[in-house]
C-alpha cells in the first residue's frame, strides 16, 4: 500500500510542480524535487533522470552524498542506485 501512496503523491507533486514553477517563488522545484523523490525507487525512468542531472550536475552530486547519512534507508539506498556511475539496472 505505501507504495502505491508513494507513487500517487509523487506523481501529484510532479504535475503541482510543473504546474507552479513559473511563479517567482522556488515552490516549483521544492515540490518537483520531494515529487521525484517519492518516485525514483519504484519507477527506472526517474532513475535514469536523476543519474543524468547528477552527472550534468557535480553540486548536486556532492551535496546528496555529504548529506546521505541524514537521510531515511530508502532514500539512501535511492542515492547510491542513482549515482552517475552506478551499473545500469
């Protein structure tokens, strides 16, 4: 069930995030980011999105590996399978 929960409001704040991220203020990319978030361990095409912006991106790899341990399991498991040079799955 609590996957199920993950996807439906992952998915939700996708679109919300989309929807918003024109407006000046940054709520777009918080709720693009906590929406990626809840899907990239179930769906392989978020994966392979992060893996890319973090490759594009070495800030953005930097900060989610010196922040890791503060996370929950799930996450730091997500963290460690998105990395730009983590095989393929």
């Amino acid at each position: 069930m609590l996957p199920v929960l993950h996807q439906v409001f992952g998915s939700t704040l996708v679109v919300a995030g989309l929807i918003v991220l024109p407006l000046p203020l940054p709520f777009g990319l918080i709720m693009l980011t906590v929406g990626f978030a809840l899907l990239a361990p179930y769906i392989p095409a978020v994966q392979r999105l992060i893996k890319r912006m973090r490759a594009k991106w070495p800030d953005l790899d930097a900060a989610l590996r010196r922040y890791r341990h503060r996370f929950p399991p799930v996450v730091r498991k997500t963290i460690d399978k998105t990395h730009p040079t983590a095989p393929a799955e």
